[in-house]
C-alpha cells in the first residue's frame, strides 16, 4: 500500500477537526454525556461564557449539567459554519461560529433563547482520534422572544 501524499493527509486531518468540533454540538443538542466525554481530553481546560471550569471532562461535564439546571429546557439545537481549522503536526486549532437555539418554559410560556457563539479549541491528535485539549465558549449577542412549540 502506498503512501498518501502530505496534501490528502492534511485535508484528512482537517476532515477529522471539524467531525470533532461538530461532535461537541452533536452531543450537547442529543444530551449525551457519554459523547460529549469523548470529545475531550481527559485534561481538558474550558472556559465557557468567561467562567474558567477548569482542568478535567468531568468537571466539564458537570459544569454542563447544573449550568442548565435552573432553566426548565424544552428544546435546543446548535448549527456550526465558518469552521477555520489551523494544523500544525499533532496539534490542531480551530475557530467556528455557531447559532444556538434554546426554547424554555419560563412558566408564564416558552421562550427562544437565541445566542450567536463562537468556539475557539485547540486540538491534540489522540490514539482514539481528535480530541479537544482547550475549549473557549464566548458568546457574541443574544436575543430572547416568545416562541410557540409545535
């Protein structure tokens, strides 16, 4: 079998970051804690909306959990574009912009939490695959209305 050339390498590379920083969103939208761990490493730092959760994926995970736990959630999803993806050998950085759509029941009626995001990672190349080393979440607007839940 021969080699493939450095260029197919790196669009392969690039490939696999954008599925890892994709998986992030996929996980937190289907709830899924078991994929979300997997999207991380087992060191992994995060700062999410500037509070600094500090080192480790369960620490992630658990900030995750009980940021959301006041809110009453009927609903979520998270579209990523304009997924800028630098490499440099086992070392990845990349920068997505993301619309964010949360519906809560603010007990008076549901209402859209629309957010525009950007996530910023940083990348490390695993045994298992890409996987996130440093997470930066930072919200750029936000806007709330009522919504109807079909």
């Amino acid at each position: 079998m021969s080699e493939l050339p450095q260029h197919v390498l790196d669009l392969l590379d690039r490939a696999a970051v954008r599925e890892a920083v994709v998986r992030v969103a996929t996980a937190i939208d289907r709830h899924d804690n078991e994929l979300l761990a997997r999207c991380f490493t087992e060191d992994v730092h995060c700062v999410f909306q500037g509070e600094d959760v500090g080192p480790g994926v369960d620490r992630v995970i658990a900030y995750m959990t009980t940021n959301a736990a006041p809110l009453v959630i009927v609903d979520f999803a998270h579209m990523l574009s304009n997924i800028a993806v630098e490499l440099d050998g086992d070392v990845a950085h990349a920068e997505a912009d993301a619309l964010s759509y949360l519906i809560t029941d603010t007990g008076a009626g549901t209402q859209i939490r629309l957010r525009g995001l950007r996530y910023v990672d940083q990348l490390v190349r695993t045994r298992d695959g890409w996987r996130i080393r440093d997470h930066v979440h930072r919200p750029i607007w936000e806007q709330r209305f009522p919504v109807t839940v079909l």
